[in-house]
C-alpha cells in the first residue's frame, strides 16, 4: 500500500493525489478535462431502434462549441456544460417526437467514449453512448441567425468581464444595429437576455387557485368529504373487541364510526367502496413524533423547559405529513426533544393535510410533557466543551427533578394559601409558567412521556414520581423495559419502543428486538414509534416485528400502531379502533396490513379522505408533465437568446 501526496502531507493545503492498494492505482482527484472537439456519433438505445445523432464540437478546447444533426436536419441546440469531463447538452426533442427538448447529460471517460443518458417529458430515460468517428477544427457556420451553433461558455462565467469592454456595450451594438454583445475580444456571444416569454404558454402549467398548503401535493379543493362511508366486503381489523371480522362492512356517518358488521345498508348519497379483496384497519398512531416542528424541536438552553409548548410551532407545510397519510399515519404525539431531564410541552395531532397549523390539534386533547433521561441530559454525547450546564451527571439527573417538585409543590402551597385567605389584602403569588406547568403533573392533570434507556434510571424515575405522589405516563424507548417489565407494570406506566434499533449509542447495547412482546408479556400496555420522519412511512411493518421477534398474534402486533398508543395518549375513547361512536378513522390497504407487499390506497380522518393512492399517481403524472412543459418554456425561450435585439431608441428609458 502506498499514498502519494503533491507535497508535506502534514502541510496545509496539501492533499493525497492516489493511492496504490496490492499494486492497483486509485486517484484521488479529477483527472483534467480532455479535448472533446471532434465528430461524434452518438447512439441512444430507445424501446424501438437505436437513434444515431452526430455532434460536433469545434471552437476553443475550454469552450467548444456545438452542432447536432439527425438525419441530415440541424437540430436546434440551446447551450452546453462542459466540466470535469462531464458534459450537459439541452437541444430540440423532435427526433423523440417530443415538441419540448432533450437533455443529454454524460461523462467522457478513460475509454474516449462519453456514456450517459437522454431525458425528456415524452419519453422515458434512454442511455447513449457517443464515439469520436473525427476530427473538426472549423466552426460550422450558422445559416441565419437562429442560432444553430450553442456555445458551452454560455454557461461559463469566463470571458463575462469585457462584454462592455472594447465594442462599447449594448447600447453601442445596438446602434450598430448588431444583436450580439462585443466581448472584449471581438467575436460574436449570444445575449443573455432571451425573449420575452407568451404568458399564454403557461396556461394549464400553473394552477390560478392557491392549493393548501403552496407546495408539492397541496389540494385546492379540501379533502372528499362525504356525508357518509360505507366499504363494503373487506377484511377489517378492528383492533377492538371484535377483533377481525371478514368478509365485513364499515360504516362511517357524519365522521363517526357507526356499525362495523356484514351486509349493511348504506345511508342516501353515501361514497360507496367495494373493498372485495381489501383490508380495513384503524388509522395509525404516532406516539413518539418529531415531524412538523418548526425552528428546533429542542429548547437546550437550560434543564428545565416545562414552560415551552410545540404545539406553538406546528408546521402544516411539511411534506411529512402527506408522506405519512400515504403510509396510513392518521395521528401523532409530537413531542419536545430530549435536551432536557424536563423537556417542553408535547402536541397531540391529526394530519389534516392541506389545514392550519390549529386545525390540525386534537381538541380538547390531554396533556402531555416530555421528559428525558440519560446521556442526551447530562451531554455526554455533546462534545468536550459542553460542560457548562448543571446536570453532567445521572444522579444530577435525578436530583434536579427532585428539586424542581419540590419547588413546584412549595410553589402549589403557596397559591392555595392565597387562596384561602383574606385575597383583598394579599397581592397573589407571582405567575410562574414552569412551576404551573410542573403542578399539573402532581395533580395528575399532565402526563409524562419520559425518554429513556438504562434501567436503573428507569427505576429511579418511577421512585421519584411515587415520592411525589403521581406516576409515569409512558417511557419512551425504553430499550432496556424488558429488564424491569414486571416493575413498570405495577407502577402503572406504558412503553413506546423501537422495534428493533440497538448500539447505535452506548446506553443502548443492551437491546434486544424482543423489547416489545417481553414487555407485552408482562402486562405492559406496548406501542412501537418512529422518532422518525422516514420510519413513519411504515409503521404498519414495525408493527409486523413484534411477530417475528417474540412472536406476537398479528392482531395483537398490530394495536402496538392503533389501540396502544391511542391509550397512551389517553385518547383510546376516541380513536385507535373501528367501535361504534369512535372517529372515522380507517385506511384501505391492498392486503393483510402486515405483508411487505401491500400498499396503502387510502387514507381517511373523521370520515374526509386524505390520502388516496390513484389520486396520489395522477398527480406525480400531471407534475411531472407540468414541469417539463415550463422548463420547455424557459429552454425555447432562451433557444432565442443569439437572435438581434431591436436597437434602442435615443433617450428610450433603459437604454443607458
């Protein structure tokens, strides 16, 4: 093995070139662009015939220049990129029976072949690969000036200075009556201005009503909302008492979940699905989300942020949103991040695609606050220099949750006093918004949601909250539950876990992906979560681990995403199941919710349809075709650039 460097490899700025590994040389660095004026002939594989189209490139080695020809017809090229051996062609797709453009894009490599492939909106990516067939040291010269010949410095910064230089600038051509710019070298370089763009062109590109939200997949209109829906003929997990019933019926009325039975009756001007060959499930729930937090998901600028609320920066833009309605996520918990041994306030949502950051919140929803344990609290995993925060350690940990309840009771104490006494000749007590906060917990009116890993600290967290007379919500993570199971049991208190992540840190090499249906065996009420815009795409298949690892029933492995996690949020009286009087929560899958091979068709809240998959495709299909009909626009208007301009009027405004 053997490095070379271009100088002292100690020095700055010096950089290993290659490296010889057995007697094989690797580079480490780009090879200088090689000279690629010449003849070329390049053949693109299409479905039919392959294509033969020629390029030529003459002009200067650093900006060649370009003709096309396709069966003895000059195609009309709009600019070329060449850097690094890598080379961008835009020119005319007719010979693709496109009425936009191409897009060549491909490398020149070792061989002296350029390989690389063709895109337009006609037509699927073909690849090509170009042959040098010889040589050309002549500029082919345009006809007329529509600019038959594209200019790779087009694209180039070089050569920018001097445009005004020597020829005196635009308003001197154009007294000239020459459309060109005069660099200062002489020559002829297309103006950068273009043509003025047909706005009718845009019609049917750009949509005249504002979808909500303004960006990708936002919807106009809402979403459907029928007065009622019945499936019809499915398989439907209820995750309830019912269990699984086939060959069953759902009925949802006014957005609330009416009958789940067989052969009923559909209500006057009810959306009808024939779901023969379908699976039914409640909507899935996100107890552990950090998705649509804008500005931060952590408040880490002190231990203590009880006072802080994400439910003040739910963001109702993010794409994440529809991206989990497409992997039938109906709600979440979106909580604080783990900064803190007492983090801020969680956010209990559904995602009502295309509504307001408020339409969004459940209303009337329990309270929540994210707690946290561990290496993220006492920042060790923060860096060397994040020492200036008290706690630094796990019995800190502990002892700064034990003095802020007791200030918080101290604090509940001295209010009541108030209270009781004489109130028109004592000043209240001063607000505190963070004890206020803490108070709600003795109380029992805010639940803990506690991030978590080692045991012992597990342990010790439940110790303090029964010396403090309240308990533990649910403990998140909790990767090591399913060594004091029994103990969490008898405490009272949940676990939301992963299902199978481990060793990604220290405090966590203990895991093991049994974690979930250890716990469920002894009497822990379970859940899995994504902490994880991605993950949550498909809960439905971390739900299928808990019966590869443990070897949870399917439909108990499926209420660790509905019914379980709806109980932990405390809102398992509204959503979680398909039970009459609950919300009209439900998504259609193409099979058993559990198969790696079935897919989400549809996805509904309160009985509105949010998310539904041929829509869904139709959409991308008409994106797709939008955006290559604007860049088209853009290209053909820039096709123009080399065309004369008019010249200036003396004294016409902008003509100095």
């Amino acid at each position: 093995m053997l490095a070379i460097f271009d100088g002292q490899p100690f020095e700055s700025g010096k950089t290993c070139t290659e490296v010889w590994i057995d007697g094989v040389r690797y580079e480490n660095r780009a090879a200088d662009p090689r000279d690629i004026r010449g003849i070329w002939q390049a053949v693109v594989s299409t479905d039919a015939e392959p294509m033969n189209i020629g390029f030529t490139f003459t002009g200067s080695e650093k900006s060649p220049r370009l003709a096309v020809n396709y069966e003895e017809q000059t195609l009309t090229p709009s600019r070329i990129h060449y850097e690094g051996n890598e080379i961008g062609i835009t020119f005319s797709g007719g010979p693709f029976g496109d009425t936009g453009f191409a897009r060549f894009g491909g490398t020149l490599g070792t061989d002296g072949k350029i390989r690389g492939s063709v895109t337009s909106a006609a037509f699927p990516e073909y690849s090509f690969v170009a042959t040098r067939t010889g040589d050309a040291t002549e500029d082919p010269k345009p006809e007329s000036d529509d600019d038959t010949v594209a200019d790779a410095s087009e694209d180039d910064s070089e050569g920018r200075v001097g445009r005004r230089g020597a020829g005196g600038g635009r308003r001197d051509a154009a007294r000239r009556g020459q459309g060109r710019w005069s660099g200062a070298g002489g020559g002829n370089r297309p103006s950068r201005r273009g043509n003025k763009i047909d706005a009718s062109k845009f019609e049917g590109s750009i949509d005249k009503k504002l979808a909500m939200p303004l960006g990708a997949y936002g919807t106009k209109d809402g979403p459907f909302s029928p007065a009622a829906v019945l499936v019809t003929d499915a398989t439907i997990w209820t995750c309830g008492p019912d269990g699984i019933v086939e060959n069953a019926d759902l009925l949802v009325i006014g957005g609330k979940v009416v009958e789940v039975g067989q052969n009923l009756t559909a209500t006057k001007g009810a959306h009808i699905i024939d779901g023969s060959g379908l699976h039914v499930t409640p909507g899935l729930i996100d107890p552990h989300s950090h998705t649509a937090i804008r500005g931060g998901v952590n408040e880490g600028t002190q231990a203590v942020t009880a006072e802080v609320r994400i439910g003040d920066s739910v963001d109702c833009e993010d794409i994440n949103i529809y991206r989990q309605l497409a992997g039938g996520v109906t709600a979440a918990q979106l909580l604080h991040g783990s900064a803190n041994p007492i983090g801020g306030q969680s956010a209990l949502v559904k995602w009502r695609w295309g509504s307001s950051s408020e339409e969004m919140k459940i209303k009337n929803a329990p309270k929540m606050i994210k707690f946290a344990l561990g290496e993220n609290v006492k920042q060790s995993n923060w860096g060397n220099e994040a020492t200036g925060r008290y706690p630094q350690t796990r019995m800190g940990v502990e002892q700064l949750i034990r003095d802020s309840f007791h200030a918080a009771r101290e604090y509940r104490d001295t209010w009541r006093a108030w209270e009781n006494s004489d109130r028109s000749t004592m000043l209240p007590p001063r607000r505190d918004l963070e004890l206020d906060t803490l108070v709600e917990i003795l109380e029992g009116e805010r639940l803990v949601h506690c991030h978590s890993y080692r045991q012992d600290e597990i342990l010790m967290l439940m110790r303090v909250a029964e010396d403090f007379g309240f308990r533990i919500g649910t403990f998140q993570h909790i990767l090591e539950g399913y060594k004091v199971a029994p103990e969490m049991a008898r405490h009272g208190a949940a676990g939301s876990t992963f299902s199978d992540w481990w060793a990604y840190k220290f405090e966590v090499y203990d895991a093991i992906p049994y974690n979930g249906a250890l716990m469920r065996r002894a009497g822990v009420n379970v859940s899995f979560n994504s902490d994880s815009n991605e993950l949550a795409r498909r809960l439905n298949l971390e739900a299928a681990k808990a019966v590869k690892y443990g070897g949870v029933p399917p439909e108990e492995a499926l209420k660790f995403v509905t019914i379980n996690p709806a109980y932990q949020l405390r809102l398992d009286d509204r959503i979680g199941s398909l039970e009459q009087g609950k919300d009209g929560d439900f998504v259609i899958w193409s099979g058993d919710p559990l198969s790696g091979y079935t897919i989400c068709m549809q996805t509904w809240i309160d009985g509105n349809r949010y998310f539904d998959r041929e829509q869904d495709m139709a959409m991308r299909a008409r994106d797709k075709q939008r955006r290559e009909h604007l860049i088209s626009i853009v290209l053909e208007s820039q096709m123009g650039a080399g065309k004369p301009e008019k010249a200036a009027a003396e004294g016409e405004e902008g003509s100095r």
